[in-house]
C-alpha cells in the first residue's frame, strides 16, 4: 500500500518555497565520486519496503528508530529520483497461466522503432522490452501460457513490418531471479 503524503509546510524538508536569498556559485560542482542516490537509512528503508511492502510510514519510523516525517521525506526523495519506482505487487505471471517465459532478440528496420515500440506496446504477453546493442535491436521479454502457445505470441511480436529478424530463446530455469536487494545495500554503504 503506498504510503499517504503530507502537505508540504513551508520550511519543512518538501518545501518548494526559497529559505532565503538564493546564490549561484561562481564554478561548476565537480562530478559526485560517491554515490549521491541513497545512503545508509535510505538503504534500510528500501529494504524494510521491499521485505513488507504494506507497511506504513509510522511502523517504518518505529522500526527505523526515525521521524515519521524523515520517513515521509525519504520516500518522497526517492520517489522524485526514481529510486523508488512503485509500491504495487509483484505478479508471477505462471500463477495466473502464463508458466513460459522467452526472451526474443529482434532486429528492426531503420527508422522504424516507434513504431516497433508501439506495437509491442499491444501485445500483453510482452513483458519488457529494452533496446540494446549488439547483434539484435531490442531484447523482449514474453510470457505464454504453454510451448505450443508461444509460438501464438512469437508470431504476434514478429506479425508487424518493421520486424525484419527475430531468434527467441525460451527459459528453462531462473535460478537468480530478479532481484534489488544486494544491489541497494552496496549502493548504500559506498
């Protein structure tokens, strides 16, 4: 459940409002050499979210032994960074039918892929689609709901124009699968 947000108080750490005459400096800031996304609480807010996605900001507060309001400033932080991206839930598409999952390398034709893009954008078995470099244009991640079934959806992806070539690949195991976690904590101790 997404966590409520509070109006912004003037003064308060989400105010929009200058605190006082506001300076250009005179040079550029240096490039940050550290990471400037998250730190430390960040971090163990991240993962209490990811661990208990329901909880509240007052249950993260007194767990973190913080201010709701730090809690509350951190969340809307990370959420205008893009840190955090959602609070919706994770759907395994094998549980609601859809137990195959295949990744397809395609390769387009040139100045086609908007159009590309569009049209896969209408196909609900694709899952994610990312551009990419290489042998192929853009990899896409699809779902079916049996072998016999995917070739429904392979010929669905491939069934548009600017489609020239495609290879597929299906999954036999995900021994690794998705995962934030170690990341985020490396991110945070840096």
């Amino acid at each position: 459940m997404p966590p409520a947000h509070a109006p912004s108080s003037p003064g308060s750490p989400n105010s929009q409002e200058p605190s006082g005459p506001q300076s250009t400096p005179a040079t550029p800031a240096a490039p940050a050499t550290q990471n400037d996304t998250i730190d430390a609480l960040d971090g163990r807010l991240i993962r209490l979210l990811a661990e208990e996605p329901r909880i509240g900001v007052l249950e993260c507060s007194r767990r973190l032994q913080v201010a709701r309001g730090t809690v509350q400033a951190r969340l809307d932080r990370l959420q205008a960074k893009g840190v955090i991206g959602g609070f919706g839930p994770e759907v395994d598409p094998a549980a609601i039918g859809y137990p195959v999952t295949a990744f397809a390398t395609l390769e387009i034709s040139q100045g086609q892929g908007a159009d590309v893009r569009a049209h896969l954008a209408r196909v609900p078995e694709v899952l994610e689609l990312h551009t990419i470099t290489g042998i192929g244009d853009m990899l896409v991640r699809i779902v079916a709901r049996s072998n016999a079934d995917l070739q429904r959806v392979i010929d669905r992806v491939v069934g548009f124009d600017g489609i020239v070539r495609s290879s597929t690949a299906i999954v036999l195991e995900n021994p690794v699968p998705y995962r934030i976690l170690p990341l985020v904590d490396q991110a945070a101790a840096e």
